[in-house]
C-alpha cells in the first residue's frame, strides 16, 4: 500500500508550492501526512483536494480560515446530494407501490 503515497518536498518541488502550505493544510486536519523513517508523505488519493486547496489559496488568495470554510461547506452539499437521492429512492418506491394499488383496482 506504499505505492499510493507521495514525498511531501517532491511534491511540492514539483508543483511550486511552499511545503509549509502543505503542513498548515494538516494542521487544519483537512489532509493527513504520514511520516515514515522520518519522511513525510501524502496519500495519492488526496491530491484532488490538495490541488483545489492550493487554488484556493495561491490563485484566488483565499486564506486558511475560507479554505477550511469552503471544505466544510462542500461536505455539506455533498451530504445534502446524498440524502436528495435516498428521498428520490424512497419516492420511485412509493410511487411504484401506489401504481400498484391502483392496478389492483
């Protein structure tokens, strides 16, 4: 499972950003490093939301306090889309079990 995981300094050599970003987007606690032999790694599976953080915050100068804002506010419209398509789910169920009834009539 190693191979999923990205040294933080290449990562930001690389991207030309500063790895400080990248250790105050831990402290927030909306990405996690693991440190291995001393190393310090991200998950592959978090780029997608390190790459939005960085341009939130190198592109449209959005500080840390609206970056943790706007992560907070997209789980939450992911939740809601969640519980739009349990209700619809749950609305197709009804509708077909009342179009049954009235087939019964």
């Amino acid at each position: 499972m190693q191979t999923d995981l990205i040294i933080v300094n290449e990562y930001c050599r690389i991207c030309h950003i500063e790895p400080a970003f990248i250790f105050r987007l831990e402290e927030g606690g909306l990405i996690e490093i693991r440190i291995i032999k001393g190393e310090k790694y991200l998950q592959a599976a978090q780029l997608h939301d390190i790459e939005r953080y960085t341009r939130l915050y190198y592109d449209l100068s959005i500080n840390f306090e609206g970056i943790d804002a706007i992560h907070h506010l997209l789980d939450r419209v992911k939740s809601m889309q969640q519980e739009i398509g349990h209700l619809k789910r749950r609305l197709r169920l009804y509708e077909a079990n009342d179009f049954e009834a009235i087939d019964e009539l």
